[in-house]
C-alpha cells in the first residue's frame, strides 16, 4: 500500500513539472501572449515584445531531489533576455529589407518601440565590426566646404549630424532624438535642388531602392554628390556592384570614385549629371538583403 502512494506522489510531482513553462521543439516562443518565430517573416503589428516583463514572470528553476525553488542566477537572465533581443532584432531586420519603406514606416509609427529594439541590436552588431563605415564618411565630409548642406537618409542617431560643421538634415523612420526628422526617405520635405551632399550609410534597405534614389535626386543640386555605403555580400561580388553602377546611370547619376576592396563593405561616390523626375521605364534597382545569423 506505502509503495502504491509513493508511486502515486512521483507521478504527481512529474506531472507538476510538465507544467512549467517551456519551449517545445518546433513550437514558437509565447511572450506576453504574442508568437515570435525566428523563422516569420512577417511581424504581428500590434504585438510589443517587452523583455523586462517576460523576465519578471520567467518561471523559477527547478531543481530536483527536494531542493528549494531557485531564481535565474544573473547572467542566466542575461543570456535569456540576450538571445530575446537577439532574435527580435533578426526578424525586424529583415522586415525591413523584405518590405516597401511606407509599410515599414507605419509599423515602426504604431510602436515606436520596436524601432529603438531594432536600433539597440544594429548598435551590438556595430561593435562587432573592424570599423564603422559611417567613421569614414564623417572624415570625408570634414574635408569639404562647412557651408556644403548635406542630407543623410537613414540617420539613426543622427550621429553624422552631430559630427560635422555643416547644416545636415537628418531623416529616418522614427526620430530617435531632436536632430532627426521621422518620414518616409522616398518623401522628404526637403525643396527642390536644395542639397550638396546625399548619404546613404548601410540604409538602403526595403524593396523600393528606386523611389530612394529618385529622391535623393530630386533634393540635390546639379553636380551634387551622392555618398553610398553598404555592406559587400548585398552586391554579389564586383560583378553585382558594376551592375548596380551602371542602373545608377540611369537615375542620373554619375561614378566618381568606388572602393570595392574586400573590406566588408563597399564604398561608391556619385555626381549629379542629370535630374530625373519620373519613375517609369527605369530600372528596378535591387540589392541582396543583409541578413544577420544567429550567434
């Protein structure tokens, strides 16, 4: 009879901690009641991944042979919540290479948080890197007239703004601070001919490069320069950059220097020669999403 009760408790207690919260293989990963799959690539407007809470309700560790409930250790909760983080940076990436800016725009304007979780995972991606290719864009400017107006399309943080002498407009989805202004990069309130100098630093992302291009046209000044970095594998190799080149020609754009050594990135400088002020018959213009492997 002892021995039926004992088996009876065991099986109870396996029961009990079947119960806890776990993340099954295959399954997706439950927050706050929202799915958040890795593998999606499509992105629950409405949901908003806050990782302090999740942490705060993480369930205790159990440990067996009678011992007492114990909490995640500190570094535990940071792995946790590093891998979260991690893996909510990937998917609003690459929602932001697979969609046109207007719809990435609306998402980021209905959760302003999910930019500023995009925005802190580029900055942990760009401590990782051998250099930073906006340090070199900042250098060159330095060198130019300060009365040369410069526009810098997907600012961030605004950080060439902030680094330079010159009067620089600053534009991304969401104002992160008082220097940028929050729209759509294929429409600024910029006037016509009005600007010197058009960057574009690792942020000529989503599926309509073209209307970027044509803006960044349509706001510079007849000879005005166009400063493009991006990262190398977008191009598929020397071949895709010359490509990439040539379809520039068209939107009235002229090479005056490129840097394609292997450096990871790829470096390209343009003249305004033409003003081109209509999209049809022009090339689709395409560059290879930059997607981020999970570390």
């Amino acid at each position: 009879m002892a021995k039926t009760k004992n088996n009876i408790r065991v099986k109870n207690m396996e029961r009990g901690s079947q119960k806890g919260n776990r993340v099954r293989k295959g399954k997706a990963l439950k927050i706050n009641g929202s799915k958040l799959s890795q593998k999606s690539s499509k992105i629950n407007e409405k949901s908003e991944v806050k990782v302090q809470e999740w942490m705060n309700d993480c369930p205790s560790i159990r440990i067996s042979k009678g011992k007492k409930k114990k909490a995640p250790t500190a570094s535990l909760r940071e792995r946790m919540e590093g891998r979260l983080q991690g893996a909510q940076f990937r998917l609003l990436n690459e929602q932001l290479y697979t969609a046109e800016g207007t719809r990435s725009q609306k998402l980021f304007k209905k959760n302003p948080e999910a930019f500023e979780a995009y925005h802190s995972g580029f900055q942990h991606q760009v401590q990782q890197w051998e250099f930073n290719p906006l340090d070199k864009i900042i250098a060159n400017i330095k060198k130019k007239n300060c009365n040369l107006v410069v526009a810098d399309f997907g600012c961030g943080e605004a950080r060439l703004a902030q680094s330079v002498a010159n009067k620089v407009h600053s534009f991304d989805l969401v104002a992160l601070n008082e220097h940028v202004t929050a729209c759509d990069m294929a429409h600024t309130p910029l006037p016509d001919a009005s600007v010197d100098i058009a960057v574009f630093c690792l942020s000529l992302m989503g599926t309509n490069l073209a209307d970027f291009i044509l803006e960044a046209n349509r706001v510079l000044k007849e000879g005005g320069a166009l400063k493009i970095a991006e990262v190398e594998s977008r191009f598929d190799g020397e071949n895709g950059a010359k490509t990439f080149i040539h379809e520039m020609s068209k939107f009235g754009f002229k090479l005056t220097s490129k840097n394609l050594e292997k450096t990871f990135f790829y470096f390209m400088d343009f003249k305004k020669v033409d003003a081109i002020s209509k999209r049809k018959g022009l090339p689709l213009l395409t560059l290879k999403p930059c997607m981020y492997k999970k570390r």
